[in-house]
C-alpha cells in the first residue's frame, strides 16, 4: 500500500510515466460509455452512424496499453499479471476483432483494469472501486451470451465509477502513483 506521506523525487520518465497511466485509466472510462453506446446502437436502442464499434476497440487497446505499460504496483508477480493480461488482450483483439469471440480479448483486458481497480482501492480508497471486477466479470459473461442489456449496465456502472476515479487520481499529486522507488521489485 502506497504511503502517501513519503513524497519521491520523480524524473521526467516518472512524470511522463504517471501522466500516461492516468490518461490511459481516464481513456477506459470514456471508453467503457463508448461500449454502452455500441451495445444500444446494436440492439437498435439508439441508432448511431459510422462505425462505433471499431472505434471503442481503438480506444480499448490504447487505453489498455497505456495503462499497462506504465502500472505502478510493487510486487512484480501482480504487476506481471496485471499487464500480461493487458497484453494478451491486445494479441487476441488484433486476431479476434470481428469474431463471434470478441468478447475474449476484451475480458483479458478487462482482467488489466480489475486488477488497476483493486490495487486503487487498496492505495487510495475511492468510492465503488471494489465493484469493479465483479461488474467487468458479469459484462464479459454478458458479452459471450449475447446478454446485451445487463451487459450495457454493467459497461456504464463501471464507467461512472472508472471516471470518478479519473477524476480522483488527477486531483492527486503525481508522487502518490509512484509511491516509494526503493519498494519495488524488480
């Protein structure tokens, strides 16, 4: 758990490096409206033109790797599994993208945000982050039932708590992300 009282000097890496994980947490949660929006212009709730769908996975594979790529979490087995699963997913999306299967990568990924949103909740205490995992879970199943509306809830519920976290995280000064540089394993 982070200390937020110990205040690391950070380098331009470290900045940059916080900057983008941020921006990658806020890309999720536009990106988890985005999917809801796909979802009701498939089931024909809303009609939307142009291609939707490709677009949310553009922004899911960016905002997974931006993300992953720059996770900050001390213990290197949960960082691995963390990002791995990051990783896998945007193999799978690249092969899988307009498969019956979609739902595959995108549960892989959202493998990466659960574990974003539980290490979170451990070092900061943001309100329905721990609901997370359990709502990406139930919208993964959703997806590969063809499930589309507890889908679509469980999409927008966990985009409201990914944005007030987005919200959170910039309010918070860039050191809280890093933590202390001489806990981590390598």
């Amino acid at each position: 758990m982070a200390n937020t009282e110990h205040i690391e000097i950070l380098d331009s890496l470290d900045k940059i490096s916080v900057i983008t994980y941020r921006l990658g947490i806020t890309l999720f949660s536009l990106t988890l409206f985005l999917s809801s929006l796909a979802i009701t212009d498939d089931i024909s709730l809303v009609l939307i033109d142009g291609s939707l769908k490709e677009f949310t996975f553009i922004t899911l594979a960016l905002s997974a790797a931006m993300s992953a790529a720059n996770l900050h979490v001390y213990d290197k087995k949960i960082r691995m599994l963390i990002t791995w699963s990051a990783w896998i997913g945007l193999v799978l999306l690249s092969l899988l993208d307009d498969s019956r299967f979609f739902w595959l990568p995108v549960g892989f990924i959202f493998v990466t945000f659960s574990g974003i949103a539980l290490k979170e909740s451990f070092c900061f205490k943001v309100m329905g982050l721990r609901l997370v995992p359990f709502l990406l879970c139930i919208a993964t199943l959703m997806l590969a039932m063809e499930v589309w509306l507890i889908a679509l809830i469980c999409l927008a519920l966990s985009g409201v708590i990914f944005l007030f976290l987005a919200i959170q995280k910039w309010r918070m000064p860039l050191h809280f992300d890093i933590g202390n540089k001489g806990n981590y394993q390598n």
